[in-house]
C-alpha cells in the first residue's frame, strides 16, 4: 500500500510541477512581476493543488478539519522548499555540477522528506 501512495504520490508532485512552472512563466512573462515575485505564485498554486490532489487521490483522506490539515501540508512544502535551497547552493557553491541535474537530485532527495512527512503528519489515520 505505501508504494503504491509512493508512486500517487509523485504523479501528484509532477502535476505541481506542471503547474508552478506554468504560473511562474505567467506571471514572469506575460505579466511582467519580479520574478520572486513570480515565483512564489508558482509555488504557491503548486501547493494548493498538490494537498487537494494528495488529500483524495494518494491518501483517500476524509479529515473535515481542512484548514489545520492544509497548514501542516503547508509548513512540510516550506520546510521542503527550504531544504531544497539550501542543497542546491551547496551543490553549486562546492560543487561543479551542471545547475539543472543539481536541481532535479534536489527535487528527488526533497521528494522523500515530503512524502514521509505528510504520510506521518499530515494525512495519518
């Protein structure tokens, strides 16, 4: 059964990729914002989607109390995102690896801790 949420789980992650990358591009491009600005929209489209999406979809979670719920989803994509940061200007700043595949290891390595964090904390029965 893990796996299989596992594997929901990243479907998901992909879909919020989708979706950051696109409303980022939206904002940068067409729009005209800062592009932290920008990005932060992104990422935050992203999150919305990717709880709703895991609550029914990977975890098939029927919690009502969604506003508390959301908020521990929130704090473990923030604390994610801060993880993600941080390894990807040690790996550039010390490292001479190529900036996209330092990004993708990232995503890969960040992937774990969302998904054991919101298995445990967030979406636990």
């Amino acid at each position: 059964m893990q796996l299989v949420s596992f594997v929901k789980f990243g479907l998901v992650g992909c879909t919020g990729i989708l979706i950051d990358f696109s409303v980022t591009w939206f904002c940068k491009e067409k729009l005209r914002w800062n592009k932290y600005l920008s990005n932060s929209a992104g990422f935050c489209f992203a999150v919305v989607n990717n709880y709703f999406l895991n609550k029914q979809y990977t975890f098939h979670n029927n919690n009502s109390d969604i506003s508390i719920q959301f908020l521990k989803f929130l704090a473990i994509s923030l604390i994610g995102l801060g993880v993600s940061n941080l390894l990807l200007y040690l790996l550039q700043k010390n490292g001479s690896l190529n900036f996209y595949f330092s990004k993708a290891l990232v995503i890969a390595l960040v992937f774990f801790w969302n998904f054991g964090a919101n298995t445990l904390f967030t979406f636990n029965r």
